[in-house]
C-alpha cells in the first residue's frame, strides 16, 4: 500500500476544519513544501511557525496546543515523506538505548520522540559544558577565596530549571524515577539517565 502524501492528509484535514483554520492549514502545508523543495528535513514547529510568520501560519505554541493537533498531523506527513531522503550521518543514529524512536509507525508520535530527544541532547551539551575539561580552579587557604569563575548566564540556569519542573515532565508525559532519572510515564523507559536530575540541581546551587 503506498504511503499517504502531505496533500491527502491536508484534503483529509480540510473536511472537518472551519474556514480559518483551512486557512492556516494551506498556510502550514505551503511553508512546509517550500522546506520539502529546499531539499530541507527540518520541519519542528518552532521552524514552520518562524518560516510562517506574517503568512497565516499559527505561532509555534498554538501548533503544540491541543488544538493544534490537525497543524501537527500536516507537519508530521512532511516529516515522515522526508524519511527516504539522504541525512547527514549525525542524525541516522541514536545508539542502541534510542533506536526504537527510528522505528515508530506513527509519523506523529515518531515526530514529539525526535523533538524530546534533541531536547535531552541539548540538555547533555549544556551539562558538559558547565565544566570545561582541563578548567583550573584555585582554592586559597584565608578568607578570600578565588575560584576560577564558572557560572551559569540567567539563559542556561533558566534551561536548566525548566529540565526538572513539573510543567516539563507534565508536557512531555515523563515523571521521575529511581536515582535521579527521568522516565516516560507510560513505558517508564530512560529519558535522562540516573543521576541526571542530582546533576542538574548541584549545577544550579554551585554555579
């Protein structure tokens, strides 16, 4: 059986949509066609809704609200028509712990494990790099003590605390588990790995 195209699913979508939201669904499919013609894989809401500004595409939040579930369904048939086309090596493999996201069937669910995984990747880089490898810090036995300065700008302690809220976990459906992990809710499998949480809050304390 061949694959649905992004234009039956934006016909499909249309039947049971109000005119303006017919509209903004046209808005969302040409943006993303232009991206397909671009020969370009991206295709996250933050990206269509920037490329849509001022052209009748939605804003990236009202994309991920739970209205705006057809707008995400069009963006997920794009995504998943993209999977035939030749990516660089660093986005074909996860490892083994992650390979299972490359093998979801449902183009929308496959979609939200990219993007909670990219997110988990960005959260590792900004940990790693808190403290710098070969970085010299000086303790001096008096009152005044010099350490060399590591801390965080209010952008990274922002990203950091947003990690471990509850509107994070609540959003993506994860919720704690044993030693300082994080795992999904409904699978209880690995988001962040064990001691990912007692990292995050010693990072925020010291630095």
């Amino acid at each position: 059986m061949s694959e649905i195209t992004p234009e039956q699913v934006l016909s499909q979508l249309k039947k049971k949509a109000s005119s303006r939201v017919q509209n903004s669904l046209e808005a969302v499919f040409t943006i993303c066609k232009e991206q397909q013609e671009r020969g370009l894989n991206d295709f996250s809401y933050s990206t269509i809704a920037r490329l849509g500004t001022g052209r009748g595409v939605p804003a990236a939040q009202s994309i991920r609200n739970k209205t705006g579930e057809s707008y995400r369904t069009l963006i997920a048939s794009f995504n998943s028509s993209a999977k035939d086309l030749p990516r660089p090596a660093r986005n074909t493999s996860k490892g083994k712990m992650y390979a299972w996201i490359d093998e979801l069937d449902d183009p929308v669910v496959k979609l939200q494990a990219n993007i909670l995984y990219s997110q988990k990747k960005e959260a590792e880089r900004l940990l790693n790099e808190v403290v710098p490898i070969n970085q010299v810090i000086e303790v001096f036995d008096n009152v005044d003590i010099s350490v060399a300065s590591i801390k965080l700008t209010e952008l990274e302690r922002s990203a950091l605390e947003y990690l471990i809220s509850s509107e994070f976990l609540r959003r993506h459906q994860l919720e704690l588990g044993k030693n300082g992990s994080i795992v999904s809710s409904d699978t209880q499998k690995s988001f962040f790995h064990v001691a990912t949480i007692d990292a995050i809050k010693k990072a925020l304390q010291n630095l």
